[in-house]
C-alpha cells in the first residue's frame, strides 16, 4: 500500500469531459481562491480510505479532485497507484469536481452492477452537509415572511415536520413511480387503470389508423354515402405493410396526441400534489388535534416540531452539453425544455459566521438525482452554497472560500438483497462532518431511514 494511503475506520452516467480553462471565468466571477483547481501533482493526491474489500473501495473523496481524465493527478490514477494489483477501477457513483464525501468505487464488475442498479432503482439514500451564505430561517414560514420586502418574490417551499418526513418521501417516490410509467407507458398502462381521474393516454399511429377507418365505416351506413378515392385506400390499408408516406399523416396525430397528453399529464400532476399535501398534512405533527390558519401555524405551532424545507423546483438543461442547470420556473417551461422532476429535503443544523459573513449549516437530503441539483435548489431559493464557482453568490465575502462547501455525508444502500454483504462488507457508509469547525452542531436528525 501506498504510503499517503490514509486508513480510517470511521463508520450509470455521463458527462462531457472539461478543461481546466473551462473554469476560469466563472472563478473570476465568483471570486473563488485562485489556489483552487485541485492537485496538480499525483504525490500530493492522499486517498482517504473509508473501507475496502475484495470487491469495493468506499472513499471520503476529498474536495477539488478529480475522478479521471486527461489530468497528472486524478483518483483513479491514485488508486492504481496505491493498488497496482488491480487491474481496474469501476465508478458506481460520482461526485462533483468540488464536492467532497462518500464515494463508492467498484473493484469487481459484479459489486459495479449491484451498486449501480440500486442507485437505478433509487434505492440508494443519501445525506450532504452544506454551508450556505446567509442565515436561512429555521422555519420555512419564516423564511417565506422573513423579509416582506422580498417575500413576493421568493419561491413556494413545501414544508414538513420531521416525524411524517419518512412519509413524505414514500409518498413523493411512490408518485415519481406512477408518472414514469405514465409517460413511459401510456395507452396501455392508463387503460388498465380504468379511471376517469387520470388524462387520457396518448394513441400511437395505429390507433389513430383505426379511428379513421371506423369513421369511414360508420359513414358508409348512411343511405347513398359514396366513398372518395383516398377514404377507399384508408379502409384498405394495414399498418404493418404501408409505407412511411402512409404512415406519416397518423404518426402527425399520434404526436400532438402526445403533446396533449404530457400537458394534461403536467397539470394532473400538480393538482394531484396539491390534493396530496393538503390531505397529508405534512407540516403538522400528528398531536395537533386541529388545523391552525397560516398565522397561527407560525406563532403557535413552530416550536413544537422542528420543520425541514421541502425543495421542490424542477430542473432542465437549457441546451444540450451545457454545463450549467436551470431551474424550470412554469409548466410551459417544464414541457418546452423537458424540465425534470427535482426534489430536495432540507434541513437547517445551525447559524454561525464565517470572515464576519453570516452562513448557515444545512443537511440536505436529495430524492432525485438531477445534476447540480442541490447546488441549484439552494441558489434558487437565495441561500448559494459557500465557494459554488457556478451557481455561487458573486460577492460572498471579502476572504474568497477556499472550497465549495458541500459534502457526501452519509450513504446507505437500501435494501435486503445478503449479496450486498457479500459484496460490499456493509451497507452503510459515513464520513466525519468537515464544518464542524465552522458552524459547530450536535444535531442528530437524519432522514435516512435505516429499518
């Protein structure tokens, strides 16, 4: 082993390739340290082992290093370093460039595709710790009022008491489910389903073929109805022998069906969150025996459950290869530029202040898996994660931040599968919290479920 290998103990994706000089406009703009960009010799990259088996090596990734590429020092060339008897190195996850924490390499192919089928399945929980500009409310009512100046202009958080999170998230992954089988499914799913409530599914092609045939021959029953030359090849076409000039005029119905469809869809989807948490409740603990106004919720029943933000922005990229997000701010936007589902549990651990700046310590808990998505989120709702030289305040702080901010904090393979034991020696994987210093905490609240 490697000398500079630092043992602990402690408890499918692509992406374009970029350059160093990628970066340099933004660390100007963002008044990053210059020193920033990682480093740029292999013998200073230390790796901090987590754990390690025959088939999986878990690392508390440090920040500003890179995974691989064209680069003198990277952690795969750091692993081959420190274990030159393996051949290779799989990456099961990613972490971004500045983001440090958890990270899971795979040794085997057999450990890469369990750990990357359950990231698939969404069966993997996550928790980040993040330090933000500004002190961000303990409650999510009194951000939403904090200013009344900005108020109006500040999006809509969901909010929820810690005892019903673990439903929240049920009911948020069990909804996600619906609508990907929704759209991936269609016709045939919303049919089986039989319900007036859902929209109605889109028709492919043949579909629409049909259609026009019954209407020819509904036609045809009318006394003295005459069939026109093109009504009489339409009642004789079959779809699996017309050509694609045949085929077209149905497949141009069949897609505005469908763009009808994903609207209706869209809408459905947010009366139906909206009846979802107006039902639930969330933001109420279960021995509220009733239902304050707006007014009272602040006042009188804040203090007795702690409440995490729910973050609930969807997120587009708004051209393709682009490196930066977007947040999709209307459902025409959504539909226009394929905006995706994001959401985000935030939780606020404490205040404190850094070069004199106020900042604020924040457990973050992603439920989707967008790019960028918890950087954006916080940018989206004012609260910039500390040292983000893309989505970052402009003007932080008069001493620039040394790094971004974030970190991987926990991660837990949900599941009951034993070869996740065989494979992995754990399921379970933690790092130490590196903002201690900063904003000190001994909040225990986590929003991984671990039963």
């Amino acid at each position: 082993m490697h000398p500079r290998t630092i043992e602990t103990n402690e408890k499918p994706f692509s992406r374009p390739r970029r350059k160093a000089s990628d970066f340099e406009h933004v660390l100007q703009t963002y008044n990053c340290d210059s020193r920033r960009g990682g480093p740029s010799d292999l013998n200073a990259l230390e790796l901090d082992v987590i754990r390690k088996t025959k088939n999986l090596i878990v690392l508390n990734k440090g920040y500003d290093q890179r995974l691989d590429g064209n680069f003198d020092a990277t952690i795969e060339k750091a692993l081959h370093r420190d274990y030159p008897d393996i051949p290779k190195f799989r990456w099961i996850h990613q972490l971004d460039f500045a983001t440090s924490g958890v990270l899971c390499v795979g040794i085997t192919k057999e450990a890469t595709s369990l750990g990357c089928r359950l990231f698939r399945e969404r069966k993997v929980q996550k928790e980040y710790l993040a330090i933000v500009s500004g002190h961000l409310p303990l409650s999510p009512y009194d951000y939403q009022t904090a200013d009344t100046s900005v108020a109006e202009s500040r999006p809509i958080v969901q909010k929820c008491v810690l005892s019903k999170l673990q439903m929240l998230i049920k009911d948020i992954e069990k909804q996600e489910v619906l609508y990907r089988r929704m759209k991936t499914d269609g016709y045939t799913f919303l049919r089986a389903k039989k319900t007036s409530q859902l929209p109605k599914g889109p028709r492919p092609g043949p579909t629409w073929l049909q259609m026009a045939q019954s209407k020819i021959v509904k036609s045809l029953k009318q006394p003295g109805y005459l069939l026109t030359d093109e009504e009489e090849a339409i009642i004789s076409m079959r779809w699996k022998t017309m050509c694609k000039s045949e085929k077209e005029p149905f497949l141009h119905e069949a897609r505005a069906d469908h763009a009808r469809y994903v609207k209706e869809l869209e809408l459905y989807k947010e009366q139906e969150q909206a009846r979802v948490y107006s039902e639930k409740k969330y933001e109420l603990s279960d021995n509220s025996d009733t239902v304050p106004d707006e007014a009272s919720t602040r006042v009188e029943f804040r203090d007795k459950e702690r409440l995490a933000y729910v973050l609930d922005f969807p997120i587009h990229e708004p051209s393709p290869n682009s490196f930066e997000m977007e947040i999709s701010l209307n459902r025409n936007e959504i539909l226009e530029k394929r905006g995706k589902a994001a959401v985000t549990i935030a939780y606020v651990l404490g205040h404190g202040d850094l070069h004199t700046q106020p900042v604020t310590k924040v457990l973050l808990r992603p439920l989707s898996g967008r790019r960028h998505q918890l950087r954006l989120h916080m940018k989206h709702i004012g609260y910039p994660i500390l040292g983000d030289a893309t989505y970052g305040d402009a003007n932080p702080m008069s001493e620039a931040p040394s790094r971004m901010m974030l970190h991987a904090w926990k991660l837990w393979f949900n599941t009951s599968e034993t070869v996740i034991a065989d494979l992995y020696g754990d399921s379970y994987f933690e790092t130490h919290d590196p903002f201690q210093s900063i904003v000190p905490t001994s909040d225990c609240v986590t929003t991984i479920s671990r039963s």
